[in-house]
C-alpha cells in the first residue's frame, strides 16, 4: 500500500526527528513554566 523508498525515507526521517524535537522543547518550556508559576516567591 505505502511504498517506502530510500527518497522516501530521506525526506520522511528528517521531518519527523524534527517535529518530536520542536514538540519536546515545547512541553519542556510548558512544564518549567507552570514550575515557575507555581513556586512560592522567596520570604525576606
């Protein structure tokens, strides 16, 4: 059904790696922000 060749795999792979690495830094940034949100502000 689905042909995969080497072009194929050449413009896939890449595509893919970079969107899980564009999806992983956006979760990253969300986690550290809602850390930093609900961290308490430091008492004097």
């Amino acid at each position: 059904m689905f042909g995969l060749d080497v072009y194929s795999v050449e413009v896939l792979v890449p595509s893919v790696v970079g969107v899980l690495a564009i999806a992983s830094v956006m979760i990253f940034g969300f986690v550290r922000v809602c850390n930093l949100i609900n961290r308490e502000p430091p008492r004097d």
